[in-house]
C-alpha cells in the first residue's frame, strides 16, 4: 500500500465500524 489516503468521513466511519466490530466479537468470546 503505497498509495497514501488522506482522513476522510468515510475513512474514520470505516475504522470505527471496523473497531465496533472487533469490540463486540471480543464481547462475545468473553460472554461465551
């Protein structure tokens, strides 16, 4: 990845989601 993205909405709207999702994977594994 050579090509350089500068910050966007969209880019810190996909992070988010992308950390919501791992938070409620790791929730799940603890309630399991």
């Amino acid at each position: 990845m050579h090509l350089y993205v500068p910050p966007s909405t969209t880019h810190v709207r996909f992070v988010f989601i992308v950390i919501f999702s791992v938070i409620q994977e790791t929730r799940n594994f603890v309630i399991l």
